[in-house]
C-alpha cells in the first residue's frame, strides 16, 4: 500500500535531504493522491496555460517535475518535447513510467543546470515556488537555458508567499530580463485538502 500522503509533512522540511526523503515516501501514491481526493488542480491550469500560449513543437523544460502530473498534460495537449528534473528519485521513476519526457534528471533547482545555454523554448515550474521548496535563485538557470523571445511559466503561492521572489521577479523585471506576458487569478490549488493555500501563475517572455 502507498504511503499516507500529507502536504503538511512536506511544507514541514528543513533541509532539502527532508524534503527528498518525504517525497521518496509519498511517490508511490502522489497522484492518486492530489489528484482523486485532495483536487490537485495546478497540473491541468499549467498545460493550459502552455497550450494556449506555445507551439505544439516547444522545447519544454519542466523543472521539479515531480510524478509527471504536468508532462502528462502537456503530452496531452499534443506536446512532444519535455523533459523533466526533480530532487527525488522516486519521483522521477514514476514519472518515467508514464512515457512522457524525452529525459529525466535528477537534481534540485538553485544551482547548475546541465543543459546548454539557451536550449529550451520554455520552461514550467508546477508548485515548487513555495515555502521550504525551490529557491528564488532558481531563475538565474531556468532564464539560461531557455533562449531568448522564450517562455518563463510558473506557478507561485500567494497565501504564504515564500521568501525572495517578488524581489527577485522585480529585479529582472526591472532589468529587462523579461517581460510579463499573463499574470492569472488567484486560485485554490488543494481545494479539499488544503483550501488556504492558493496559487498563481505567471508567465514572462524573455527578452535578448
């Protein structure tokens, strides 16, 4: 039987080891569980967004991709060029298992990306900005390797927003870096579970 999931348990971790090791535990029944009972809405309003604002033939990195509860959608939707890292291993062998990623890395965001420079059209971030997860210092990579005129698409707590980010996006923002593309309405992204935690998602395009 899957291990019990809670969210709580993962917004609880200290250290990113914790937060690997709880989301080793839980990979098992991650889907079922966010999606079948806790109304894990962020995946489907995430490849959406993508659909409605790239080409089908993008080059799509999605980061902390977790189980593949994003790939799958992008899939979906008619996307063929995804590929995915996440911290946790376990998490990456269930992602594996669902066919949709050209690759799968296994690494945490907030340091160096093994990727080139400017190699992907876009890149998603589905809930990792959030307390006690991906840093803000996470965008110094993802803006690297996603080419120029690209597509910046993440999601970011609003309930409880983690520490950085507005600095961090107003920074670039202010520097030119990119530009705000769509900025969505706030939203309940664990409506049965957790109905506090809200979300929103943004999308920028990156400028030369």
């Amino acid at each position: 039987m899957p291990a019990e999931f809670d969210v709580e348990r993962l917004y609880a971790a200290k250290t990113p080891d914790e937060l690997t090791a709880e989301y080793d535990r839980v990979a098992e029944g991650y889907d079922s569980a966010l999606i079948e009972r806790h109304d894990w809405r962020m995946p489907e309003i995430m490849a959406g967004i993508a659909a409605w604002l790239l080409p089908r033939s993008a080059r799509i990195l999605d980061a902390a991709c977790g189980t593949g509860l994003v790939g799958d959608g992008l899939a979906r939707l008619g996307f063929t060029d995804v590929h995915g890292l996440d911290l946790s291993p376990g998490m990456l062998v269930v992602a594996g298992r669902k066919g949709v990623y050209r690759g799968l890395k296994e690494l945490a965001l907030g340091g160096a990306l093994p990727y080139a420079t400017g190699e992907f059209d876009a890149f998603v971030v589905s809930g990792a900005f959030t307390p006690r997860h991906a840093p803000p210092e996470s965008f110094d990579e993802l803006l690297r390797v996603t080419r120029p005129g690209g597509l910046a698409l993440f999601s970011l707590r609003t309930d409880d927003p983690p520490p950085g980010f507005s600095e961090v996006i107003a920074r670039l923002s202010g520097t030119g870096r990119w530009r705000l593309l769509h900025e969505g309405v706030e939203f309940q992204s664990l409506p049965r579970a957790e109905p506090h935690v809200r979300n929103r998602i943004y999308a920028y395009t990156l400028n030369a």
